[in-house]
C-alpha cells in the first residue's frame, strides 16, 4: 500500500512538472506568434492562381525564403549540420509543362453584360487548358442535355454546353469536331443556389485540341435560358501560358541540440489557388518557423530534437521528403499537415478540425464522431494506427480553446492531404483542417475569408505541441499515460454505453463485444507508444506506468464485457 501511494505522489509530481513545460511553451506561443504577418503571407500567396512551377507558385517559395532569411535561417549548401537555423530550395526537372491563366471572358452576342470572366471567376479555366486564337472565337453554343445526346447532334465547330463537368464530355467532342465544350459542377454541400459565383476549380486533358471552361450557378442559369430562346452565339477568349519550368520545395531546419536526427515535421502545400486552400497553411507555417528562430536564437526555448518546415506540393512533396533518404524517415517521429487551417468560420461554415490518425472510429463511426463531406476510406482493423498522437494533440488544442475561446472538434481519419504520406510509411501523421466549408476549391475562397486569429490559434497549438514533444523527459512522457489512460477510460465508456442501446436495437452481441475489444487493443497499444517519447530515457518509471495503466484498462474491458450480454 505504501508503495502504491509513493507511486501515486511521484506520478502526480511529475504531471503537474510536465503541464508547467506545456504552460511555459504556450505563453512563448501565444506572445509570440504575430497573426498579422501569417495574415500578410496568406495575402500575398492568395493572390497567384499556383500550380507547381508557374510563376504564382514559384512567387510563393521565395517569398517563404525572405521571411526565412530576414528570421535568421542560412541558406543551405552541404547538409543539415551546416547551422542551428537552415533552409534550401530544392529544384526538380517537371515531366510536364506547368500552366498559368491569364485571362477569359465569355460574352453572349448581344449582350453587353459578360456572361462570366476571369477577374470574377478565375477557376472558370481549367487547369492545362489551352488558349483560344488571339481576339478569340465565335461561335454557336449547343445545349446538350446528357452524353447520350451528343451522338445525334450536330456540334462540328460549335460550342457545346452541358449541366455536366466539362472533361465527361470532352473526348466525344473532340470526336464530333467542336469547338469547346462549357459546363457545370458543384456538390450540394458548396450550396450553389445560394452562392451562385462560386465555381470549384477543375483540370483537363493535357494537349487537348478542345478547350474547355466553367460556369458558376448563375452564369449556368443564364446560359440555359439564352438557349432556350433559340439559336445563341458566344463568344469565347481564353489566354493561358503553359512552358516547361521547374518544381521548387522550400525546406528550413531548426536543427535539434541533442538528438537532430530526430524530427517533427511540418508541411503546408503551396499548390491550389485558395486562400484558405492552402494560402492560409502557407502563411501560418512561415509565421511558425519566424517564431521558433526568434525563441531559439534568444535562448527561449532549446530543441532537443530537430523542427522542420516544409513548403511544396501537397503530398507529392510530403512523400518525397520522406522517401528520397531512408536515414532520415527513420528519425521522423512525428508529422503535421497544415491545410486549410485559417478559416472564419462564420463565413465558410467549416469548424476547425483535427483528423486523426485511423482510430476505430475510422471503422464504426457512431455516437458523436461523423465523418465530413470529403467522406469516409475504406478502412479495415489491419489499417488501425495507434498512437498516443491523437489525444496527444487533442488535449494540446483543447487547451488553446478554452484560452481563445476557440471551438475544437475532430473528424475520424478520411485521407487526402500532406498527413496520409505520414502514415502509409508508419509514421505518425495529423491533419489540422476545417471543413464543411461552402466556399470550398471554389474561387469565393478569397482573403476576405481568412481570420488572422484562427491562424493564431492553430499555430500556437502546433507549435507547442511540437516543442513539447521534441524535448521531452520522462516527465512529459509520464503525463501522457495519465492523459491517454483516462482518455481510453472515457472512450471505453462512450463505446460501452452505445453497445447497449445496439444491444437493445438488435445488434449482436459478438460484434458489440468486439467493437469494445478493438477499442481497448488499441489504446493499450497506444500507450506502449509512450515508451519512446523521451528524449532520455532515464528509469524503468514510464514503463512502469504504461503497465499500470495497461491494466487498468483491461480491468475495465473485462468489466464492459462481461456486462454485455
């Protein structure tokens, strides 16, 4: 009994030590990080249509490079050991052209009014779309209904317009001989009749001798009854640039003082042309690196693994990164995707999310947890990821939010962005996002809907995460049992309590069993995780807690099972 309560003191001591280092590293954050520049990169970036190697996207990552600069980070020559503080510019030959809009319009003959234009709409161009000839084109437009009609129409020359997704119609109309083909696409949840200018940007076929264009709910609608008036002519410009170039991926270093072939890795994709997708992880993942030079180069804070930010395309350079050197994804600990993370929510509808890494709420997706509109994987129990990041972070972000006045929710692992490289090579990945959001991919994705304090609130829970992590001792390590245990007790619960009311719907008992059994593997082998936390491991201590709280939660299951019956 003695033993027992010594144990509990000095697991109690050393939790309240690790939550004064968390504290520490928010007020650092909170002080610090200056929303008003992450909001001024977000501008800039936001301004450029990016596509890897056009000159919006290469505009991005040199002037990512002059904050670093201006920061303290050294250009790079060698490797990594060169300094405290680096960054390089990596260049690769691309297979393929990039492409630039410039330019478009669509004008009903007749009208005055455009039907639609480039500096309303500018992802009416698909990307690799091609240039109408100087002055552009003339001609007449042709409703069609669904693929089927374009058999029986006569479209040689003409324009062919279609409520479908122009790249569905594009290789029967480059066979029919027209001219282009204009079309429609928006999901429900962008609520088009509502935001009728919104158009989701798209691309096409390569070297098509067709082009194609987009229109908004509204200019569809116009369209549509222009048409159903009689014959109507359009005329069409469109002026892209499409030239070899070269991909650029902006890296920077805040090299670790003990252990610097250890990391946490952030990345923000520069591609898309959105402010909030992705200009505003751009823009915040600059102001996160500004921030740890200052600390660091004050003495503020003392890495004792390393930091790295990453700028590039998304997931293209994310598995790059960790594939190119083995050596180096060995000691990638942990990675964190910045993407869409500036959003005021009163504007987009998008509530701050964490994705977290496959849980068993990737597979039975019940009581509070929901999937977005980006929608579930295909998930299986060999797929399961457990780790005590997610909870890890969670209660870092919650932390924040109820010092911001923030909402913080989470959605169960769906894929898609700069975190799922992460995890197909086994490497701890989470995704900071919002979503649903109305103004998604569209082009009312613009800086006016942007908030500096969302950027602040996702970088300072980021940040001190990271710092947390990358120096940790046995103390934080002993923390995070305690926080994963008692969020594994609460989960258990939660899952117990809906197994019952299945139970009472009819459901088998087997499968409710086994849903609760899943549960409690994977927060036991979550906690096993732990163990390699520490930057030193000093004593047998954080082992013994693991054990500990292992068997605390299987009593619980046992108890939880035994109940269902």
């Amino acid at each position: 009994m003695k033993t027992k309560i010594l144990f509990t003191l000095l697991f109690a001591a050393v939790t309240s030590y690790a939550q004064n280092t968390t504290d520490s590293y928010f007020k650092l954050t909170r002080k610090g990080f200056n929303e008003k520049e992450a909001y001024h990169t977000t501008a800039f970036v936001e301004k450029f249509f990016r596509v890897p190697g056009n000159t919006g996207f290469n505009a991005s990552i040199h002037h990512i490079e002059q904050i670093l600069k201006n920061a303290g980070f050294s250009e790079q020559k060698q490797n990594e050991s060169e300094g405290l503080l680096t960054y390089r510019i990596e260049k690769r030959p691309m297979k393929n052209n990039t492409w630039e809009p410039l330019d478009a319009r669509i004008d009903i003959e007749g009208n005055q009014e455009p039907l639609i234009s480039f500096k309303s709409n500018r992802n009416m161009i698909p990307i690799n779309c091609v240039s109408t000839p100087a002055g552009g084109i003339s001609a007449e437009v042709v409703f069609i209904n669904n693929t089927s009609d374009l058999e029986k129409a006569d479209v040689k020359g003409k324009i062919i317009f279609s409520e479908n997704h122009p790249s569905r119609l594009l290789a029967a109309a480059t066979k029919a001989g027209a001219t282009g083909v204009i079309g429609y696409a928006m999901p429900k949840y962008t609520q088009p009749k509502i935001h009728q200018t919104s158009i989701q940007f798209s691309s096409m076929k390569v070297n098509s001798e067709v082009w194609t264009l987009l229109l908004s709910y509204a200019a569809k609608e116009r369209l549509k009854a222009a048409c159903a008036k009689g014959i109507t002519k359009l005329k069409v410009n469109i002026q892209t640039k499409i030239y070899p170039s070269e991909e650029l991926t902006i890296v920077a270093n805040v090299r670790g003082s003990e252990r610097p072939g250890e990391r946490f890795v952030f990345s923000a994709h520069v591609q898309e042309p959105g402010a909030n997708d992705n200009a505003s992880g751009v823009g915040t993942l600059a102001e996160m690196a500004r921030l740890t030079a200052d600390l660091v180069q004050t003495k503020k804070i003392d890495p004792k693994r390393t930091i790295t930010f990453l700028w590039g395309d998304e997931i293209v350079s994310t598995r790059r990164y960790i594939t190119e050197d083995t050596i180096r994804a060995k000691g990638i600990l942990w990675g964190m995707s910045l993407d869409m993370v500036g959003e005021d929510t009163k504007k987009t509808g998008g509530s701050f999310l964490i994705e977290k890494m496959p849980d068993p709420s990737a597979i039975w997706t019940r009581g509070t947890d929901k999937h977005t509109e980006w929608g579930a994987g295909d998930m299986t129990e060999k797929d399961l990821f457990p780790h005590y990041f997610n909870d890890f972070i969670f209660d870092i972000c919650k932390k924040q939010g109820k010092f911001a006045n923030w909402t913080v929710n989470y959605n169960p692992f769906e894929g898609g962005s700069d975190h799922t490289p992460f995890l197909q090579h086994q490497i701890p990945g989470l995704l900071m996002w919002h979503f649903t959001d109305v103004f998604y991919h569209t082009d009312n994705d613009r800086i006016d809907k942007v908030s500096p304090t969302e950027m602040k609130n996702v970088g300072v829970s980021g940040l001190t995460a990271a710092y947390t992590l990358v120096s940790a001792n046995e103390s934080t390590a002993a923390a995070t049992v305690a926080q994963v245990k008692e969020d594994a007790l609460v989960r258990l619960k939660t899952e117990f309590e809906l197994s019952k009311k299945a139970l009472s719907a009819g459901k088998s008992v087997a499968e409710e069993r086994h849903i609760i059994e899943v549960w409690s593997k994977w927060y036991v082998d979550a906690l096993a995780t732990i163990g390699k936390m520490p930057v030193k491991a000093e004593t047998t201590r954080i082992g013994s807690a693991i054990k500990v709280a292992t068997g605390d939660i299987e009593k619980q299951t046992g108890l939880y099972l035994n109940a269902l019956k």
